[in-house]
C-alpha cells in the first residue's frame, strides 16, 4: 500500500477530518504504543498502520483494504 492509498482509505472509511485526528490521537498498542502518525514517521509500512488501525476501530475485515478498494488477487 502505497502512502497516497492510504490517505485515500483513511479518508474514504473515517472522513477527512476524523480520520486525521485518530491518526495523530489514537495510541496503537499493535504498533508498540506509537500513533499511527508516530508509526508511519518511524518508518512502518503504510499497510501495516492501516490494518492496526482497522483492527482497533472495529472495522469490518471486509473493508480493510479501503472502502471500496478490492482485496489484491493471491
């Protein structure tokens, strides 16, 4: 996942502005106790903060390749 597809799923599943605030706000104990923000700045993969935080907020599995944003074919 790319840094500009992420942006595009955090948008597309929280809203911009809420979105933005639960990546700068919320501590992600997954990411060892880091904001998303924090992780990604430290250099972990935009995948990984997307599915911390889907798996933190209660996101649906289904959607946790972005809203609206096919699963990539294995």
């Amino acid at each position: 996942m790319k840094l500009s597809e992420f942006q595009r799923a955090i948008a597309d599943e929280f809203g911009s502005g809420y979105g933005q605030t639960l990546l700068s706000d919320l501590v992600l104990g997954e990411l060892g106790g880091r904001t998303g923000q924090q992780a990604l700045d430290a250099g972990v993969p935009p995948r990984d903060v997307w599915l911390a935080l889907c798996r933190e907020t209660g996101v649906p599995q289904s959607r946790w390749y972005g809203a609206g944003i096919p699963a990539p074919k294995r």
